[in-house]
C-alpha cells in the first residue's frame, strides 16, 4: 500500500523523519466529518426555517368545503375510510415474487452457458425453483389464489 506523502504539520514531519510513516492527527481526522455534519445541519435548519416560513405566512380559513375529501372532482360519498381487501396485497406480493424469480433467471442464463458451469448452475436453478414452489403450493393450499 503505498504511504501517503503530504505532510502538514511540523508534529507530522518529525513523526515521518523518525518512523517513515505518516500519521493523522485526531483534529486533522474529526475535522474532516465536521464539515459534513455542519453541512447537515444547515440543511436541517434550512427545511426547518421553510416549513416555519410557510406556516407562519400561509392564510388559515378553513371552510366545510375544504374540509371535504377529494375525490378527483367527484362530490365525496360515505366516510373518507375504505377498506381494502387483504387478497389484492397476496397478489401483489405474488407478482414480486415471480418478478424476483424472472429477474434472477437472466444473470443464471449467462452463467449456465459459460463453460464449466452448466451441472452446478442447473441444480441451484432448480433449488430456487423448488423453493417458489413450495411457496406456491402453500398459497393455494390456504386457497389465497381462489378469487371470490
């Protein structure tokens, strides 16, 4: 690993000339991340101030008709709370799943046709599909994929 050659201060210089090595300081070290949380706390500050700014600034009347849900326009109808039901997630989760499963298929075909390693990507290739399909037996078992 090849030494760092800058030196900059007189403690350092007498450090090298002695040891051949260089050494940081704890300041020159601390100095450096003091930068970076300085800069964070600007920024901080600075969303801080904005969002103080507005609320301050903004004119507060509230009326019945801004107080309304929205609904694109459309004149809301019942409460603002909906229930979603659980199976549209099952399907959603489904679907990443097997987009997983087609996504690894593309870095395993390249591999499957470098030379020599054919037999062992074949089997791992089958393990990952052995254990999608113990997922995918399991889900029908418990009758998630039977739409109702």
């Amino acid at each position: 690993m090849p030494e760092p050659t800058a030196v900059t201060t007189a403690a350092a210089a007498a450090t090298v000339a002695e040891h051949g090595t260089v050494t940081v300081a704890a300041s020159d070290y601390f100095q450096s991340y003091s930068v970076v949380g300085l800069l964070a706390v600007i920024g901080v500050l600075f969303v801080a101030v904005a969002f103080g700014a507005g609320r301050l600034l903004r004119p507060v009347v509230p009326t019945p008709e801004k107080l309304l849900t929205y609904e694109c326009g459309v004149d809301p109808v019942g409460e603002g709370w909906a229930h979603t039901q659980v199976r549209y997630y099952v399907y959603a989760f489904l679907y990443v799943i097997f987009a997983v499963d087609s996504i690894f298929l593309f870095p395993w075909a390249t591999v499957f046709a470098a030379p020599g390693y054919g037999a062992t990507t074949l089997v791992e290739m089958f393990i990952f599909l052995g254990f999608l399909t113990v997922g995918l037996l399991y889900a029908y078992k418990k009758g998630v994929l039977a739409w109702t």
